[in-house]
C-alpha cells in the first residue's frame, strides 16, 4: 500500500469518528432539554406541595369535641345537665376556698420560678372563666373589695386577689347556670361542653397551683425547723 493511500485510510477513519463524535453531542442535546423540563415540571409541584403542607394542619386544627378528649382529670360528660354543671363551679369555688386558706400560712416563702408558675396557672384560670362565662351568655363581673389583706404575708397577698377576682366569676356563672335551670332555659350543645371543657381547665389549673403550693408550704416549714 502506497504512502497516499495510508493516509487517505487514516483521514477516513478521523472523519467516521467525528461523525460519531456529532451524533452523541447529537444525542447528549437532545436529551438535556428533556431533563430540564422534567425538573422543571417537579419544580412547579412544590409550591403545591408546600401548600398542602400549609393547609394541613388548619384542616387538622381540632374542634371543641377534639380538646374535650384530650383533656386531663375528669372525662366531659356529653349527658351532664345544666344543674351539674352550676354544681361542678361551686366545687371549683370550694377548692379556691381551701387554697386560700393554705395562703394565710404564716411566713410564707414562695421562690421566684414557683412564683411565675403559680401566676400562669391563674392566667388561665381567668382566661378559661372568660371564655366560659361568654359562652354562657354573661360577663365577667368585678369582685368586691375584700378587707384585711394587709395582714396577709406579701408573698400571699397578689395570690389572695387573684384568687378572690376568679372565685368570684364562678360563683357568678354558678348563679347564672341555676337561674337557667329555674327559668327553664338551655344552653346550646356547643355552649354547654365549651363551657364544661373551661370549668374542668379551671379545675385542673387549681389543682396544679395547689401542688405548687404545697412544694412552698413544705420549702416554708423545713426552713422555720431549721431556724429554730
């Protein structure tokens, strides 16, 4: 084989490799368009995805029925009657009466972080009371001015107001359920277990203070044993 027909041979091999060469970039642009439209299309799913994600838990927000399971301590009683329930305040209005009572302890020290607890608990307290007394068709009402609270230790003395201020909101809604009963008027099914699930919160509130005082009571003691 002569010296030009080697190299014709040569210069036909390079020109088959870079056309093979032509059809991969060929093929490589061609499919790269679909790929990116592909990714494209999974892109504008995730605005809705992130939608759903958004909307599910307001879909899932659970209702008053969905809050009465859950709650703690005494189950709602869907049968429980108007009466029963001007009876369960008064209960709530006795056990402040006892709380009231352990306030007056003399020398009482209450430390600051059990301090801030104990006002959240009656926060709520309030804030279950407002609620309720809503649903039942009242406001809230002002508590008269009680004298001789400047005996009280300091420590006591915001407790004792604060306490006197919600014991007196469920006396008033006690009142205002019996006055119902006597007229012969109903609460609406939803105005009646709202109310039942804010009266037990109120009753769940009380029994945590009361713990909490209890710890205070216990702290108090140990330390007068001490000092003496």
């Amino acid at each position: 084989m002569s010296e030009a027909e080697k190299i014709q041979k040569v210069a036909s091999l390079d020109s088959k490799e870079s056309r093979v060469d032509k059809l991969e970039k060929e093929v490589v642009q061609k499919t790269q368009p679909v790929e990116g439209k592909f990714e494209s299309i999974m892109d504008k799913k995730l605005p809705e995805q992130e939608a759903a994600k958004t909307i599910a838990p307001e879909a899932n927000k659970p209702n008053v029925e969905d809050i009465a399971k859950d709650m703690q301590g005494k189950p709602i009683d869907p049968g429980q009657t108007t009466k029963e329930l001007a009876e369960q305040t008064k209960q709530a209005s006795q056990r402040i009466d006892a709380i009231k009572s352990e306030l007056e302890t003399p020398d009482l020290t209450i430390k600051k972080p059990v301090d801030r607890l104990m006002r959240n608990r009656l926060t709520h307290v309030d804030d279950s009371l407002r609620i309720a007394l809503s649903r039942a068709g009242t406001e809230e009402v002002k508590a008269p001015a009680e004298t001789g609270l400047s005996a009280v230790p300091n420590a006591a003395t915001k407790f004792l107001d604060h306490l006197t201020h919600s014991q007196h909101q469920l006396d008033h809604l006690g009142s205002y359920l019996e006055a119902m009963v006597n007229r012969d008027q109903e609460l609406t099914p939803a105005n009646m277990l709202a109310i039942q699930v804010k009266v037990s919160h109120v009753q769940q509130e009380l029994e945590f203070f009361t713990n909490l005082l209890n710890k205070s009571l216990e702290s108090t003691k140990a330390l007068m044993n001490v000092q003496v």
